[in-house]
C-alpha cells in the first residue's frame, strides 16, 4: 500500500478510534507508535494526549515482555530495541497495562473471533492477559487484515474490537461480554478467556 493511502488509513482510523465513547471516557489509554507499514497511531496518540488521557506506550523488554511509559508528546521518544520509538520517560512497570481503561494494540490480522496475529514474540499476549475482561481491547488494522481465521493458541489473547478505516469499530463480543455476529458468524468461546 503506498505511503500516502497508509496515512490516509491511519487518519479514519484515528477518527473512528477518538468518536467512541469508550474512549472519550477513558482516563488512562494504553496505545502504541506504529512502525513499519503499520496503521499510523502517531496522530491517534498525540490527539489523546492533546485532549487530556494519560496515555502509556511499550517499552520492549529483553525477555519480550513489555513495560509502560508515560507519552509526553512526539519530543518524548527515542529510538529503542528493533527500532522502534519509545518514551524516554520512567517506566512504570508491566502491570500498567491492567490499570488501563483502553488498550490499543497492533496487529498483522485478526479473525472473526477477535483472535490476533502479532508478530511471534508474544508481548502484546502477555500484556493483554493483565487487562480485565471488560476493558476494551481494540486492534487497529487495514480492511483485508480482518479475516475469517488465524492460528491461535491456548495463550493467545482475543481482542474485543477492531478499527478500521473503512467500516469502523467492529466489536466481537458486545459491551456485556456475549459474542456477536462477525464475518456471518458467531465467534466461539473455547479457551475460557474473552481475550
């Protein structure tokens, strides 16, 4: 996809992301800084802070984990592990993440169930297994990466929703935790988690 369709994308994707209510309530937001031909979150996290929600990105760990740092805005990052930007400001340890009213999390693709394929290393599994059931977990993608199946595995954790530039916020399981009808299907619920 061409640079300038890629920012076109990420802009609808910011828009549809900061019209939630979700969102617009949340104090605390755990986002990130896209990288690569990812959809960009740069705009998205700069108006959440503009706006007055704290908001905390990864700081990549040796083991892969991931630990949380406070945005400060665009002057507050420096190049980290695979280069990626992080802040520079303190850590506030792994468990942020749970303290989060909002996650948004990237993703390759995500499938009818809201299983997500990430990028192998199973950092973002591992952050998303200290976020309450009921916290909105929402995937930012492209339209195509919305697809019928991924591989999943016992530890993989499901998003909530997904964003996408096109038709929006797609949630997969309702705000009352039962699942929804996505893709012209139920999701199912075999691994005892929502995520």
């Amino acid at each position: 996809m061409p640079a300038a369709e890629r920012a076109a994308a990420g802009r609808l994707i910011r828009d549809q992301v900061l019209e939630m209510p979700e969102v617009a309530a949340a104090g605390t937001i755990a986002a990130y800084y896209s990288a690569g031909t990812e959809p960009d979150t740069r705009s998205l996290v700069f108006a959440l802070w503009k706006r007055g929600s704290y908001v905390v990105l990864p700081v990549l760990l040796p083991d892969g984990d991931l630990d949380w740092a406070s945005y400060e805005g665009p002057d507050s990052l420096a190049p980290g592990p695979m280069g990626l930007l992080h802040p520079v400001e303190p850590v506030r340890g792994p468990g942020t993440v749970a303290r989060a009213d909002v996650v948004l999390v990237p993703a390759l693709a995500v499938d009818a169930s809201g299983n997500r394929l990430g990028r192998g290393g199973g950092s973002y599994d591992r952050a998303l297994a200290r976020v309450g059931g009921q916290v909105p977990t929402i995937a930012l993608l492209y339209e195509a990466e919305l697809v019928p199946s991924v591989p999943a595995e016992a530890h993989d954790r499901r998003v909530r929703a997904v964003a996408r530039p096109e038709h929006g916020i797609t949630w997969f399981l309702s705000r009352a935790g039962q699942p929804l009808t996505v893709l012209g299907r139920t999701p199912h619920r075999s691994r005892g988690s929502e995520h």
